[in-house]
C-alpha cells in the first residue's frame, strides 16, 4: 500500500493537514474558517471531555450554560477584554431574513429586522457570566461559586488551522467567584494542575507549568497560567490556560458580597479553559509518518480485531472466537472493535487502523487459533509478535497501560532533548534555526525586548516556569541584567 | 415555611415560572429570550444527554459536530426549509468590532468588516450538514450514514418561555443518509421509538406516538412523526420530533450515490431531535405545589440525607453513620448526598430538597439512630415512615425503582382521565374550556378546515396516531365525511 501522508520530514504542516483529514478526524466546511469534527475526532473530543469533567467535579465544580449571544453594552464593561476580543468578533445585528425582491428564490437580511442592541458571538463568556454572577452572590455564603461550562466559542480568525485554531471552537471554560484574593489564586493553580495532570496522565504529553509575561496575558486577567507542550517540529503549543482575574470583573458588572465582617466587598474571579485545540496537539505530538498515533486512554477503540479468513467456511469459526477474545476485553473495561466487514481485506484494514491510531492491533487467523496464539501489533512502535490466545485480555490490560507509559515517555524524552538554554543572540537564533525547542534564556523583563525578539527572531516568551529559580545573568537581546531565565519558543 | 411558589390552581403559568427560576433550574438572562442553565437544570439535562446518547450509540449511530453558522446561499438551498426559518433567524453580518469614534468606551459593528455573505446562526443543521454528506457520500457502501450531533441552535421566537420555548436551546439532532426510502423510513420509525421509550422509562412521561399533518410538519420534510404528552393543565407538548425528509435534501445539495447497479441515485433522509424544552415537560407533568418532583433515573441526586444535630457532642457519630449510609447507597450506583451544612436548620432543608425535587430524603437524628431506624420522606406522595437503618441501600434501591413506576402510573392515569371524544362542535368546544386533555375527533382531512379549528378554538391536531383504526364518522367543524379521529389539544 502506497503512503497517503506527506512525510514529516518533507513538510510538517502538510503532514499534520494530511493525518487530520484521512485520519477522519475532521474535514473542512463550508464556513470560513471553520471546520467539520468528524466521528473519530469527536469522539477522542468525547473522551477528553468525560475525564476532565469528572475531574473537574471531583474539584468541586458544576456545570452551568450561558446564552451564546453577548449584548454590546456588556460585551464593553470590562474594557481590556473588550479591547482584547473586537477585533475578531463575529456580531448579529438581524433577527430575520426576508425574500430579496431583486433576486427570486434568495434571502436577504431583512432591513426592518435590526436588533436594537448588536449582539457578539461569545468569544469568551467572562462578560455574560459575571452580569449573571451580580445577582448570585450577595453573601460570602455564596462563594466561592464554582461554575464550569462546555460550550462553543467564536474568534474570528485570520489564519486558520484544523482544530489548532480555527474561527469557531469547542471547549470549556471555568468561571469561580471568591472572597479572597487567596481564595482566587489557588483555584487558578488548582485547575493549572488539573490540566497538567490530564496532559500528562492522559494524553501522555508532558507539559510545562508556568506563568505568561504582561504582553501575553488573557485580556482582563491579573495573571495567565499555562501549560506549554513541545511538537514534533519543535514548535510550542500552549494548552490550556488559568487566569486570576482579580476583581476586574466584579468590579466591570459591580459584584460585590457582604463579608462575614458585614462589610461589602468586591469579589475575585479566575476563568480558566482548555479546547479542541488539544486535540491537535494530540496529534502534533505523537502521531507520525503513517498517521495517528493515539494514547490508550483516550483512545475511542483501543484494540482493534481483524479476522482473517480462509475461505467462507472459516468464517463461523474465527468469528466465534474473536466475539468471545472482544467479550472477555470488555469484562476488563477495554474499548474493542471486531471489524469483519468481507468487502475489505485485511491489509486494507491494517493500513486503516495504523492511519486512525488504534493503539492495538489483533489479526486473528485459522492457523494461529489452531497454535493457540494471535498476531498482535502495537501502533505506537509497531512490533508485532505472537501472544497466547489464552487470557489474552489480562495481556492486553497490561499493555495498554504499557503504551501509554512509554508514550509519554517518549514524548518527555523528545522535550528534554530539545530544551536548550541559550546565553548569546547569536545561540539564541541558531539554535532557533538549527534545532528549535524550548530555550531557556535570559531577558531583561521589559515588554519593549520581548517585543522586539518576538520580531527578530519570530520567538515569544512561552512561559516563566513556576518555581523557576533565581539566577544571575545578561538579557540575550539587550544585554541588560536579569534575574532569571525564561522559556522562549516559536509556537502555534 | 410560608409557600413560595404560586399555586397551580391560581396561575399555572406562574406555578410554572416559579418552580423553574426557584427551584435552581434557570434563570433570565439579559439577552432576549435567552435564558441561563444553572447547575440543578444542567445536571438535569446532562442525565437526560447522556441516556439519550447511550442510546442512539446503541442503535448505531456516531456523533459529530458541524459549524454554528449557515452561509446564506447554503441556507437558501432547499426553499420550504429555508422559507420555514427564515423569519427567526439571527444573522451575523460582521465579524470585528470598533471603536465608535463618536462614544469613548462604546464599540460599534466595524463598518469595514462586512461578510461578503451574511451567516446564518444554525436554527437546524440539514443545509450544512448535507452540503457536507455530499462529499461523504459516494457509493452505497457509504450508506446508511448516521449520525448526530448535541449543540446549541437559535430560533428567534417572538413569545419565549423558560426551556419550552426560547431563542437559543440545546438539543441533539440526529441526520441520516440512507440508501432506499424504506430503509429511512424504518431509521425514522426506531428514533421515534427511541425517544417514546425514553419518554416513557425514564421521564416517567406517556406520550402518544403519531404523525403530524401537512400543515405541522417540519419545513422540507415528506413526514413529521412526534411524540406528544399531557401537562397537569390539560395542555399537549410536543417533546421530540422525527422526520422522514425524503430526497428533499439530496435533491438540494446534490447528494447522489452508486448503487450495487452502478446506477447514481438521490439519498434518502431523516432527522430527528429532542431539547431542553423537556426539562420543561418534565417540570409541567410532575411537579407540585411544593417544587419539583423529578423522576428517580433523571435525578442529579436521588436520595439526600440530613443528619439532625443534638448539641455539638452528637455530631461525630452521626455524620459517621450518615457517611456509611451513603457508601453503602453508592456501593449500588444510588446517586446520594449528604447535606451536613450548619449553618442551616433541618427544617430549611427540608423545604429546600422538596423545592428541587429530590426524589427520597433520609432525616438521620440521634434517637433514631440508637433505635436502628431512620425517617425518610418520599417526594412524590410526602409520605413519611421509620426504615431500619439495617441494609437501608436495599430499602432505598427497590424505592426508587417503585417511586419511577408510581410517576409513570400516575401520569399515564392522569392522561387517560384527560383523553376524550367529541363528536360535535359544541361538545368539541365545551371540552376544551372545561376539561382540557386530548380531545379525539373526527377531521375532514384538509388544511383549510384545520386552519379554521385552530382559529375557532385555539386547539390544534397534535397527531394522527400511528396505527390509528379506521372510523367512519363526520368532521366536527364541516359535518364532510371522515375516515379516522385525530387527536387535538391546546398545546405548548
């Protein structure tokens, strides 16, 4: 079988639209900018929401949903947010079409239709939620008020990217309320940590914890957390992200609670959100030249079984045993496929599930049941080798939980390789050039140098790590002394 | 505690406005006609989702997700859809925001960033869904597509009410691709099964299954079939639709496929939905005076217990034995929670679980405890017994199952009770304003007769009933002959 994918090595970016789309994880659409999820990519979405949901409620959240429409006027309280969202907003402004008279069997948006007030598409639900909070919080025994929502959100972006970045998106976003500045902080590392605990964990990818620079922060937060995962091509990706919002919000939409103390005061926010987006992230880390490389458990199937038949009469036989081998992987809580479609033969459907990610592969023949044994692949390394038919589920438990390991510590291996420190410009952007990564390196601390590295080199500040320590040193750029090194990469 | 709802007998409506806004279900919001979900009705419909969805998986079907907005030439594609929406749509036309040079601090649509076509915000997904089958779609082996989707859509509807009827709604809807009209005519019969199944075990909710008339079906449908249920007030809702479109969407978007003769033929499809609008049913068919009364197999939480405080010394015991209570509940999958707050009395608490609706409540004091029993309140009836503590989760698990039934019972007695025949005008008219339900009648089959009842006496047909006998008999409102009854009601 031919190689449907560009190759890594040749183009990057081509490999990963290429994986995406045959993949079946998603298709373009019709709207500008947005895209199609298709079966197998929501379905990873599925799973992915279902583990952080539960731990986002083992932290003590509730989901809530909020109206998808933000009238302009709120939409204007919190003014840096405002500033920080206009101009990619997608804006309702008729409530009706109406048959266009100069053009049979078209609409036009009907000119008596226009809403009094415009109406912004959520490009974030800061502004709805913290309206609706003013009338939810009157007393400190209402907080913290712990609210999370699963939700679709618009940005109306220039460049777009298959699930990386694109106009309209899935995600979740936190939004907790609390009586003290305290109270606030730690929530907003509280969910930093959850969500490095569900990269690393689940989606085997190892992260970076850290803190973003003024220029990068989340338009109206006090401070953005976030994790930064490292791509195959060197290239960062931010992942999630937890801001402390001080009381910029409860002061924009005038929320305040009586304090035990009797006295009223304005209560602390965080929001914090992770996306779609992870699932390119997802793919960018592990996947490779002949597709998806997908981590066990977020994997939709994670084992798939491929009879291989020897003529019709075979047929009854070889089925018995594979329902019976799926039947017993399920006592065990694994996610199995039989795939006996006869109009496909089985290197097709090798080809098909190596393209999908499944982390495991069973090709089950007369030959093999009559030794007791089935031809088993692994995707992540692609090893095949002869395993015992006889409680090959506990097998296959094991392994499982084994790929997964080494997924990640594949991955964390890669990171450490590429992450260098740099103490010149001139290390600073070769190594950018020669061998990209994360590089740890000096800055002055001013926005203006990050700025102008930003330009000069295409780099930005990912993050200042969390607990990073303190060290004597000379900004690449500017030369200018500074106290610690920070994270630079070119990112996503 | 003084009552805070208004009673049923004195404003229904009010009663139902009440239950929803105080009970924690929802909230106004501050855009029009929108409403905000909070956490007790989000845990609600997150039940139901997740129910409906095992299901629809189980018949097969894979979930997706497709973009929140229409683009205007694709909206127009197929006329009668197109026409049926147009006049409720919201539609963006800009996609950035600026400053208004004449209102520091205001934003205003940038007049610089029209779309070169306007977008439609999803009020239904058949146009975007199947301009994107037509590249899914190529040969018969690719059929029968079947798949949903959980999103949100806008209608805007001038009259909006708390989850039956507002301008953004969640729902699901399901979009199949089939090849032969007798095999989508059966996908759309099981989902009509599909949702009468779910109704019925676990809403608690009868419901009449039947098909709707031309003049109600679904714009560019061939076949709207429903189901339809009774409120407390007599009034009919429909709470799920399925529709057989036909080639009406193939037709339009040129979705062709080969068959096994290698000939090219249009695709045959359904779709078909349920909404938030049955967390509204779910209020109206059950709940009382007091609060909710939400089914035991929907209940966020089904059994809360409230331990009963003697002075400081008896808390550690108690909230002991209430902790062992409730892991020995969860040991059997009982949704279980234990309210040991102290800063409010049992007497609040107990208001407050009637008003949201939990099904048992288990009052835990210390004398009952040393005599080995505990109190515990059914929701539905308010009846009140001592139940041994000993293997209480046995007890509880089989009351559960007894409370669902009782619900179903009692509603199906309910409807039945409120299912008449009329036979003439006056009797037709008589009932409706005396006796609200289900009236069955004779119809002389044409829209114009039925244009001419729902003008008269505000009733329309909810449905033909499937498998509805054959009756000879004489239209109520023309005397013209009738071959069947059909089933009216004043609905919502």
């Amino acid at each position: 079988m031919s190689k449907i994918l560009t190759k890594r090595s040749e183009d990057y970016s081509q490999w990963y639209n290429d994986t995406v789309l045959k993949s079946g994880l998603a298709d373009y659409s019709a709207v500008r900018g947005c895209m199609v999820i298709k079966p197998h990519g929501y379905a990873l979405w599925e799973n992915m929401r279902d583990v952080l949901d539960a731990m986002f409620k083992a932290t003590g959240h509730s989901n809530a949903y909020f109206p998808l429409f933000v009238p302009k006027s709120l939409f204007e309280a919190e003014e840096k947010n405002a500033e920080g969202f206009a101009k990619e907003c997608a804006v309702v402004t008729h409530y009706r079409l109406k048959a266009d008279p100069n053009n049979k069997g078209k609409l036009i948006p009907d000119p008596e239709a226009v809403l009094e007030e415009a109406l912004v598409v959520r490009p974030t639900s800061e502004a709805i939620i913290w309206n609706t909070y003013r009338n939810w919080i009157q007393s400190y025994r209402d907080l913290p008020l712990l609210i999370n929502q699963w939700a679709n959100v618009v940005r109306w972006e220039m460049r777009t990217r298959l699930f990386l970045r694109t106009a309209e998106f899935l995600w979740q976003e936190g939004h907790t309320a609390h009586a003290t500045r305290e109270d606030a902080e730690a929530e907003t590392l509280r969910m930093l940590d959850v969500y490095a605990t569900f990269a690393e964990e689940y989606m085997a990818l190892p992260v970076v914890k850290g803190v973003k620079t003024p220029n990068e922060r989340f338009a109206g937060a006090e401070d953005t957390y976030c994790i930064e995962a490292l791509m195959q091509d060197g290239k960062a990706l931010q992942a999630g992200t937890s801001h402390f919002l001080g009381q910029n919000f409860a002061k924009a939409f005038e929320v305040k609670f009586l304090t035990k103390e009797n006295r009223q005061e304005y209560v602390w926010a965080t929001s914090w959100g992770v996306s779609t987006r992870l699932v390119g992230a997802l793919v960018m880390a592990h996947s490779d030249d002949d597709g998806l490389i997908l981590p066990p458990r977020l994997a939709p199937v994670q084992v798939v079984i491929i009879p291989v038949y020897k003529g019709p009469d075979s047929k009854p036989e070889i089925d018995a045993k594979c329902d019976e081998m799926a039947a017993a992987m399920r006592t065990k809580g694994i996610r199995v496929k039989i795939d006996n479609d006869e109009n496909t033969r089985p290197g097709w459907k090798y080809a098909e599930y190596e393209l999908k990610g499944m982390p495991i592969r069973i090709a089950m023949g007369l030959r093999d049941m009559a030794n007791g044994v089935v031809e088993l692949a692994r995707r992540d390394t692609k090893e095949k080798s002869l395993v015992p038919l006889e409680n090959i589920e506990n097998y296959v438990a094991g392994l499982l939980v084994d790929i997964q390991h080494q997924m990640y510590t594949r991955a964390l291996k890669f990171r450490n390789e590429n992450t260098r420190t740099a103490d010149t410009w001139e290390e600073f952007t070769t190594m950018l050039d020669a061998t990209p990564g994360f590089i740890s390196a000096h800055w002055d601390g001013t926005p203006e140098t990050e700025e102008k590295i930003k330009e000069l080199a295409k780099a930005t500040i990912r993050c200042i790590q969390l607990n990073n320590p303190l060290e004597d040193g000379k900004c690449i750029l500017t030369g200018n002394p500074s106290k610690q090194r920070v994270l630079f990469a070119r990112a996503y």
